[in-house]
C-alpha cells in the first residue's frame, strides 16, 4: 500500500526529529536468470530465484510472458519468500520470460527478465537407413537426421559396434553444427556400418540412429580431383562480446586436402585463437572488437585449391557505464538523474516508476537517458528503474527518490562559534541549515539587521560575505533561516585583528667557508596578540641549543634574527623564517649558498693496462657549489721525478648492466644503451663479455647497434639456473672504452621435472571436492616454483578438462561448483616461469548426492509461558539423494537479525524462552551433500496465556517472515541441559 502525500511529510519531520522511522525502498539481491529444464527430469519442480531487502520487508509478484502469474493455482506455483517455484513444469505452458516484482510502502521495483527453456532429446525413426555406395578414392557425407530436440546439442559417429567411435583427424571429421559424418577420401578399411550418436549437452541423454552401411563400387577407383568444401561457416555470423567462436571447415578430396585459415585483411591471428581437429576447427576464446572481420578457409591438394569465406560482427549486451543511485531531494527542487551504458549497438533508455511505464508531462522529461522532474512535490517518491536495451539484451539500474520537507535544523550542521580575521581581509559566514525546501536566511549583527552593501554581500546558500573586513565589522552575527515548515537560528562570534607583517625579510645569500652572517626577519604586528619566531633549516627545526656553536637568536621582542657564526659547507641550504601569533602566521624564507673548494674524485678504479695505455674510471665528488671545470691526471713511474700529467681520452660504459629470465637454455644480458653525445664517435657499439662465476676466461660478443639494449646468448650447454659474471664495454672507430662495473646474473630456469606425490581427492558435498599432494622436491638453484596447476574433468572426457592454479606454498585446493553425484578425475603439476611439469598421476573420486528435496514435515509445536516444544515429521531421502544424518532448527525473535542454529539427530526439540516476544522457527535435514530443504516458517506469537500450540499449516500462512533475526535461547534435545 503507497502511502499518502500528508504521511510522507509526516515521516520526512519524523526521520529528520528522531530517525526513529526508516524506511528504505527495496533492493534486489537475488534475481532470476536464464533456466533450462530438462524434459523427463526427476527433479519434478524447478526455481526462479528471487530476493530483495528494504523497510518494511518486500513482498513478491510474478509475471510470465508480461501476464501476472496466478499465485492461487497452488497445484502449479509456490512462493518461497521471493522465490518462484514452478511444480511439474510443462514446455507447453511454461516456456517463456519471467519478471519478479518487489514491493514495500516506498515503492516497486521490477528484476530482469529471466527465461525458462526446456530442453528434451526424443528418439531417432526406426526405419531402415539405406546402404551408401562409393568408390575407393571418392569422398562422402554421411547424414545424422536430427530426431526431434530441444536445447545444445553435440554429435559422434559408432562405427561397426558400440564403444568403436570414429576417430577424427585430416581425413576425417564430425559437424558439431550438423551432426554429419564426413569422409574426404574412402579407403577399404570404411567399409563397414556408420551410427549417429546424439547427446544433449543439458540432460546427458543419448540416442542413436539407425545403422547406415557403406560399401566400395566395384567399377574402379577414383582419380584425383580438387577439394570441395563441404562444411563452412555462414557469410555473416554475429558474435557477442567475451564468448568462444567456433568456426567449422572441411573439404572432400584427393588426395586429401590440407585446411588452413587467415584472415582476409592479411593482419595475423592473435595468440589466443586455438586450430582444433586437425584444424577443421578455428576456436577464438573470448571474442572482441578487433577479432570481428573476415576469415578465410583455404582446403588444398596437388589437384588444386578452394576457398571458403565468412565474417564475423561483433554484438555486446548493454553494460552499465553510469549507474543511478539513491538520491533525497527537498520539496519543489528538480532532479536530474543520468544513466549511461555501453554495447554495440547503442543502447536505447526507457524509465520505469514502481515497476510501471514512467508516464511523462510538463515536469517529467527524459532524453538521451537521463530523467529530468521539475518542481518535485513529495508525491514523486518512489522506487525508478532505467533501462538501457539493445537487440541483444538489456539491464536494469533500480534506486530510490525521496523528495523530503522540513523545517530548517543546525544540529547536523551548526555554525562555527568563533572566527578569527585579520583587518582587510574577506570573510564568509556560513548558514546551512538542513531544510526541505532550502531555507531563506537573514542575517543580524547584535540585534540589527543587516543590509547589503558594497563590502556586504549575501551569498546564494545563505551565507554572508564581508569584504575589506575593518575593526568595526567585529561582534556576534546571527543567521535566521525559514521555510514554509518552521524556522531556527544559529551564531558566530567574529573578531577582527591587524595583520602580521615582516617588514625585514631573510634575503639570499652566496658567502664562503669561514664566514660569518645574519638573517634577518623582523615584523609588525598587533599588540593584544603574543608573537613566536622559529627557524627552519632544509625543512627540519632548528635546535639552538645543540647548535650553540654555530646559531644564535638575536635581536629585540619583535626581531627574529639568526646569527650563523664561521660557516661551514654543512650550513648550505634553505632557511625559512616562521613566525606566529593565534591569529594568523607569515614566513619568509632564503637560500644560503657557502662555496669551498671540491671535494675528491671517489671510488677511483685502473680496468685495464697496455703496453701504452691504462683504463681508469671514477666518480665524481661533491663540487660544493663551485661546479667542477676539469679533471686533472697525474701519473709516475719508478723513473719519473715526481708526478707528471697524463694526456686522457674520456669515454662512457653502459650503466645499469643486468639481466636474467629468458627460456631454457638462455642467458639473457642487459643494460642501458649509451646517449648519442657520450659516444664521442663513429662507429659506436657494445662488447659483451660473460663467464660462469669461478672461471677465468670471458666469452666476448660484439652488438653493432647503440640503441640495442639486451644480448640473449642460446646455447645448450648453459644449465639452467646458473650464475654468471656480466660485463658490457663500449668502442667506436677510434678504439674499445670502458667496461661496466662486473656484475652477477642467473641464466633462465628450467621447467620442473618431478611430478607431485600422494596425489589424493575427497568428496566434501554435493559440489565440493578437495585435492591435496606432496611438494615436489625443489631446491633454489633450481629457480624460484611459482605454483601448482590442478586439472579436473568428469565422464573421462579429459579434453574438455578445467583448471585452477594455487601458489607455490600450497599444496591443496578445492574444487567449487561441480555436478552431485558424479565422477570426477584429477591430476596436479608444479609450474615455474618456464613451462609446466609432468601430470601427477590421476585419482578420482565421486561427489555427494543432492540433499534431499523433500522438507520435513508436519512441524507441530505446543508453548507455555516458558518453553516451546517442536515435533515434525522424518525426512526420507531418495534413492538419488544423500541419506539424512540428522536436522538443524533455525531460530530467531521477531525483533532481532541473526539467526542461531542447533543441530540435533532426533525429530523433536524443547525450547526455553526467557524472552516473551515472537519467534520464527524453521527446520531442515542434514545430509553429507549439505542441507536439505527448508520447512515452511513458524511464528510463535508471544505467549500471553498459560498454553499455546500449533502447527506450520496454519501459522505460517497467516504470518510470513522474510529474514532471519539472531536472539538468546536455551535448547533442549529430549532432556534439559
């Protein structure tokens, strides 16, 4: 029931007093999705799920087809909460798109549209196929005859008897779009009987056709001919975005032809797309934009050549780009509310309100998505869905409106009490009370009211503006704001004080070792207010009393000025004068430079020596401001008279020489190529020289190319994971340079070659099974192990296998979202950064059956005023489900949110409840596949009399409950505690 005009405003004054009434709109957490039901299904029922929260709770309605679904046909629907539960579906009455619709007393939202397929898979005509006559050499195609079907299919071929399936490979090969069987040159070992295997992908079963036999003519061979395609993709095949596209090519032949692809505008295949049965199967996982375009089959022999083409457009569903969300807006505003998806093609918009058609007027508007309502009154809450659709799909974004009025309030945002201001300055004084619509303010200082004028401004949000702020403009300003609801007041205290100035600021200074100097800073400022001065050295405060020797604060009450006694070249930096009052703060900052001579060159090294020639290299020191023009080598002999000057020649090494990673047997070098301006010459390049740390010889390489930034040396003696020496120099045409400084690399690693042990698997339910293993042996010389990649499969098709990675240290893993009942296999290997190990070997295990279905029943109960017993009936579970072990009974009170849970192996249960208010009680069976279905809820009204008693039928169909509320109780299982 929506509430009226005259109760929304009640509610907007309640939730702005106390917030003791909050109500919010509903919020879907569950919705339907796209269902198959398979036809012959044990499972008799099946569930569209549905699930929304809010306040007060929602309650659910269901639409087939655009129809309301008629709840009362009990025999067919069953609502479970939000959950629509379909019994003994049919495909002639069933099929189709489902809509749930959520409702409280804010409003309507409606989910998206799910659709109930069925899916069945009848049998092949009996009837005789005939015999198939061909000569040696000719090809043929064998036709499947898809029996009457529903759903995805897939196809294989028996040849003679049952379990001899067709092997495929270049000669031949099985439609997974046709079902046909295609044979692209007989030869005698084919003769034989030919049997189409259909499966449903959705129910498992299969069906087989009629033997076809096929015989050898005996009027000669057949000679070569050129291939014809006889199996091809469509001219035009859309493909959304982010699915598997698989594209089928087979030609008939002789000899047999050889299949390739390319596409047709000559860019190549990216590394994801896979060539699959002897490439008859182009696959191109998670499809894109830049994977749509046109592709060519090309099926050739040595008697010619065909070609087979098709394009593929890509399509993507709408997705959200900009969501809407809750918005609370005050009487007689506009909204605007802006929703934007993409998807190929451009998505329409269309709005909804409670779950209808948004009606549009004068106030009402929507273009190109966005929803615009003018002069909002408190009827336009509501629940708003916009919908963004295209021909491929669409997507629902649901939220709120609350249009709210209320008298203005300053408890939420109250007025500063006191703002401080210096003379001359702009000051703006805030008035934002909380109303609904927006309050119109006043402003008094004292008890006058003030006006604008050229230094007096009101502000649009209500504030007020002082510009040019004098000692007159102090004292205590009041704001009144009102509205058609009410009014309030609010306060500040403004004090206005003189500026603080420095009238003699630090200036830069460039003085030498030695000397000594003063940094100024003195101010004015105002009398009533205390005044601090604090230095500042390279960002850090300076501590005079630990620099005593060097710093001193001199001057009187308002000077500030440093004294900085024999300069050193430590003192060098920024210096930052801070001073202030508890009004204001001013800082005015220097820059001190003090020059000294440079220091020495550092980490002096001689590379190599010659008969004419030594190699030296340094580093530079610091130039202590004074940038250094020139080096000067001196060199002596045991025959010279003293040091004499050496002539030089100045050349760079590479900088930054590294490496590591690569494939196996690699070593991988790399540095940082030399600037065009340091190469000093023509001619430039690399030497690379590397050895295996502890011998003594270099292996030297030349790269010819500056810019080259990496060496990769291939060979097959290099173990993996070894240490090596690297070291690159440079030359040009006048000779070799300098080499970089001697550094250590490991050589790429190698794929691991143990596989894991005691390789065990163990069914945990229904969907769950964890693997577990042993380490493989590893040592860190053989690399780093990056992790283990578990592979996974039922029904022994290993091909169509999953696979989950886990990280190096762990040694399980479980396996989530897997089919009951049903064989599983697995296998483990250990992977590093090159490649994968060897399969453990494979172990297998079987899944739990599906709890059972059927709830218990008969829940019965008798209360007093201090305990609560319950009785229900025994689950028997079927044949196909797993054997009840026991029973967990939910409980809560009616006022409270989480639910507690006690497990027990009988049908009965006693309860103490210390507490006298409702209770909403459940209870399920307990299997090793999970639990079972839940029985109907039980509300036990608070007990206001000395006996009670009752049972689900009748209860809880007069009381439903949506959630579960936690609570403290006391049970009992036959005895007391």
């Amino acid at each position: 029931m929506m509430l009226s005009w005259k109760q929304l405003i009640l509610l907007s004054f309640i939730g702005c007093l106390g917030g003791e009434l909050l109500l919010q709109g509903p919020v879907f957490i569950k919705e339907p999705s796209n269902s198959i039901f398979p036809v012959g299904s044990e499972d008799k029922k099946i569930t569209l799920n549905c699930e929304a929260r809010g306040n007060p709770s929602p309650h659910y309605r269901w639409q087939l087809n655009g129809s309301d679904i008629n709840l009362s046909m009990e025999y067919h629907y069953k609502l479970n909460g939000g959950n629509l539960v379909v019994i003994n579906p049919n495909r002639n009455w069933d099929t189709g798109s489902y809509q749930c619709f959520a409702t409280n007393s804010v409003g309507t939202i409606v989910s998206r549209e799910a659709k109930l397929q069925f899916a069945y898979l009848e049998n092949f005509q009996t009837k005789m196929r005939s015999t198939v006559s061909v000569r040696e050499g000719q090809g043929v195609v064998l036709l499947c005859g898809l029996p009457p079907h529903s759903g995805e299919l897939s196809y294989a071929w028996i040849f003679n008897e049952y379990p001899s399936f067709v092997e495929e490979d270049s000669r031949r090969f099985v439609s997974q779009e046709t079902g046909h069987l295609y044979i692209a040159k007989v030869e005698p070992l084919d003769v034989g009987n030919y049997t189409c295997v259909v499966t449903s992908v959705v129910t498992n079963a299969r069906v087989l056709g009629s033997p076809t036999p096929l015989v050898l003519r005996s009027d000669g061979v057949m000679g070569e001919y050129e291939p014809k395609i006889e199996v091809q993709f469509p001219e035009t095949l859309p493909a959304a975005k982010g699915s598997t596209v698989k594209l089928e090519c087979f030609a008939l032949g002789n000899p047999v032809p050889q299949i390739n692809w390319r596409r047709s505008d000559g860019l190549p295949f990216s590394t994801k797309i896979k060539l699959r049965k002897s490439s008859g199967v182009l696959e191109i996982p998670n499809f894109q934009q830049e994977d749509a375009g046109s592709y060519e089959c090309i099926a050739e022999n040595s008697r010619g050549r065909n070609v087979a083409r098709g394009r593929l457009t890509y399509y993507a569903k709408p997705h959200w780009v900009q969501l809407i969300k809750d918005v609370e807006i005050a009487v007689e505003d506009s909204l605007y509310w802006e929703c934007r998806a993409s998807g190929k093609p451009k998505p329409s918009y269309r709005w909804l309100k409670n779950g209808e058609a948004l009606v549009l007027e004068e106030r009402t508007q929507i273009e190109n998505g966005a929803l615009t309502i003018s002069n909002l009154n408190v009827t336009d809450s509501g629940m708003f869905q916009c919908i963004a659709e295209n021909k491929h799909g669409l997507v629902y974004s649901s939220a709120e409106l609350k249009v709210v009025a209320s008298a203005p309030d300053f408890s939420k945002t109250p007025m500063k009490k006191l703002i401080q201001v210096q003379v001359g300055s702009e000051v703006s004084l805030d008035c934002k009370p909380r109303a609904s619509p927006r309050a119109l303010s006043s402003w008094k200082k004292g008890d006058v009211p003030i006006q604008e004028t050229e230094r007096i401004s009101f502000l649009k949000d209500g504030g007020l503006k002082i510009a040019n702020v004098t000692k007159a403009d102090a004292g205590i300003y009041t704001c009144i704001a009102e509205n058609q609801f009410g009014k309030a007041n609010g306060t500040t205290h403004l004090v206005v004080t003189e500026p603080t100035r420095i009238t003699l600021a630090p200036s830069n200074m460039d003085v030498s070792v030695g000397e000594s100097v003063i940094l100024p800073c003195q101010v004015q400022h105002d009398p009533l207010l205390d005044i601090m001065f604090t230095w500042y050295f390279n960002g850090a405060l300076t501590d005079f009393k630990k620099d005593g020797s060097h710093f001193e604060k001199v001057g009187g009450s308002s000077s500030g000025d440093l004294m900085i006694r024999n300069i050193q070249l430590k003192h060098s930096g920024k210096y930052v004068c801070m001073v202030q009052t508890g009004v204001d703060s001013v800082s005015s900052a220097a820059d001190l430079i003090v020059r000294g001579s440079p220091g020495p060159p550092e980490d002096v090294k001689v590379d190599e020596i010659t008969d004419t020639t030594a190699q030296l290299s340094w580093k530079e020191g610091t130039d202590n401001h004074s940038p250094v023009i020139s080096y000067s080598v001196q060199a002596r002999t045991p025959f010279s008279v003293g040091w004499q000057t050496a002539t030089t020649v100045p050349e760079v090494p590479p900088s930054d020489a590294s490496g590591g990673g690569g494939s196996r047997s690699e070593l991988v070098i790399t540095w940082d190529p030399v600037p065009e301006e340091l190469q000093n010459g023509e001619g430039f390049g690399y030497v690379v020289a590397f050895r295996p740390v502890g011998v003594t010889n270099w292996i030297q390489t030349v790269v010819t190319s500056p810019d080259t930034p990496r060496y990769v040396f291939r060979n097959e003696s290099i173990l993996p994971f070894s240490l090596y020496e690297v070291k690159v120099g440079v030359y040009n045409n006048k000779g070799e340079g300098p080499f970089s400084p001697v550094t250590t690399v490991f050589s790429a690693e190698e794929e691991p070659t143990a596989a894991p042990s005691q390789v065990c698997a163990n069914s945990l339910s229904s969907s769950e099974i964890e693997v577990s293993w042993h380490a493989v042996p590893w040592k860190l010389s053989n690399g780093h192990l990056l992790g283990y990649e578990v592979q996974y499969w039922n029904n022994g098709e290993e091909e169509s296998s999953s696979k989950l990675k886990v990280a190096g240290n762990v040694t399980s893993a479980r396996l989530r979202g897997l089919k009951s009942n049903l064989e599983y296999y697995t296998a483990v290997r250990a992977f590093n950064s090159a490649g994968t190990g060897p399969f453990s070997a494979t172990v297998n295990t079987t899944t739990k059956k599906t709890p059972p279905s059927q709830p218990p029943g008969n829940v019965v109960w008798n209360a007093t005023d201090t305990k609560v017993l319950l009785n229900w009936e025994q689950v028997k579970a079927m044949e196909n489900e797993s054997e009840v072990t026991g029973y967990k009974v939910f409980y809560r009170t009616i006022s409270q949110n989480n639910v507690q849970v006690l497990n027990t192996n009988k049908t009965s249960a006693e309860l103490l409840l210390p507490v006298k208010e409702d209770y909403i009680i459940e209870v399920k069976a307990t299997t090793d596949g999970g639990d079972g279905t839940s029985s109907e809820q039980i509300r036990i009204p608070r007990i206001t009399n000395m006996d009670a008693r009752g049972c689900t039928s009748a209860i809880s169909s007069a009381h439903p409950v949506s959630g579960y509320i936690s609570t403290v109780l006391f049970f009992i299982v036959n005895t007391l505690w």
